[in-house]
C-alpha cells in the first residue's frame, strides 16, 4: 500500500526514494546518449563530402596458372548519397612483361559502404561489377575479348581531419574474371591520394 509519511512516499513499509533516484539517474543517461548520439549524427553530414575523385598506383597480380606480376594505375569516382553508402566508378590500366608484353584494363562499378566515425582514419568496403580486357592470352588470362569481372574489396581513406580535403587512400581488391566458363582470380594492391569534393 502506498502511503505519505512525513512528506515522503512509502510502500509497504519501504521508502520509494531510492528507487525514484534510479529511475531519474537512468532517465538522465537515456537523454544524455540521445544527444550524445544526435551530435554524432549532425557532425558526420556536415563532414561528408558531396564526391570524391581517387588516383593510385596499383600492383595487379593474375594468381592462376603461374603468378603474373602487373604494374598500372586506377581512378575512381564516388558520390556519397549519405555518410555510409555511395556509388563508386573504379577504371585501371596494367601493364606487365610475363613471356610477352600484356597490357589489361579493368571499369567497374558498385556500392561502396565508408565507416566515419573515426577523425583521422576511414575504412571503407565496396562490391564491384564490371568488365576487363586484355591484349594477349598469357597463364590464367583469356585475351582479345571483353570478359566479365566482379571486384570485392576494402581499404581506408587516411586524412589529418575528418574534414580535410584531401587524403592517401590504401585499398585491397580481390577481382574474379569470367571468361570460356572459368573464373581467373586476381589480386590488386593499391595507393594513392583522394580529393575530396563538395560537404553534404
């Protein structure tokens, strides 16, 4: 039964003061992280660039048949429809000397999904979809023709502010091409400079 004794509230016998001091304090903490988590939110759009325009070296290595080694470069283009998530344009042109000389090309495109709640450090995954050339047929690569190519990758962008407007990007993929029924397995290692464009 709750009763009023000497101004204060009890039940069964207890005092309700201990209890409504929990209820405030958990109370105050629930608002205190809303907010908290609201600034965040604010200040990641405010820091989000519009677009962002990469160009790096890149290491291309073919890993069937026998390893062949390519060096090149690869552009990129992104625009971010929120903090996260943006569309990414990635083009690359290598060029190697296995038993001939080979050069290749790779355009692809997809989604790319940025983490930015770090200050100095971005890390980032993306799903590619796209094609690839070459000029020869050497190892694992079928060439002369137009073959499909998928790209799953991961990387970071490294920058002294979140909003900076330029950063050194490093970036992993991992590109499939499909070419006569089999998949050819690659690997590109890359590095460059990123700028980036415009503020959400």
């Amino acid at each position: 039964m709750l009763r009023l004794t000497q101004g204060r509230a009890h039940y069964d016998g207890q005092s309700l003061e201990p209890r409504m001091r929990a209820l405030t304090g958990t109370a105050l903490a629930l608002h205190l992280a809303l907010a908290f988590f609201l600034t965040a939110t604010v200040s990641l759009a405010q820091e989000t660039p519009t677009a962002d325009i990469a160009v790096e070296y890149s290491h291309l290595q073919v890993l069937k048949g026998y390893t062949i080694s390519m060096n090149g470069a690869s552009e990129s283009f992104a625009y971010n429809f929120s903090p996260w998530f943006a569309m990414v344009t990635d083009l690359g042109a290598y060029h190697g000397y296995p038993a001939q000389s080979l050069t290749g090309e790779t355009y692809t495109t997809g989604p790319r999904f940025t983490y930015r709640g770090f200050a100095h450090f971005q890390p980032f995954a993306h799903g590619l979809f796209g094609g690839s050339h070459f000029n020869v047929s050497s190892g694992g690569i079928t060439g002369g023709g137009l073959q499909l190519a998928f790209a799953g990758g991961f990387g970071a962008d490294i920058m002294p502010r979140s909003s900076a407007r330029f950063a050194v990007r490093l970036q992993d993929d991992y590109f499939a091409t499909r070419s006569g029924g089999a998949n050819t397995v690659s690997n590109r290692l890359s590095a460059g400079v990123v700028l980036r464009l415009g503020q959400r």
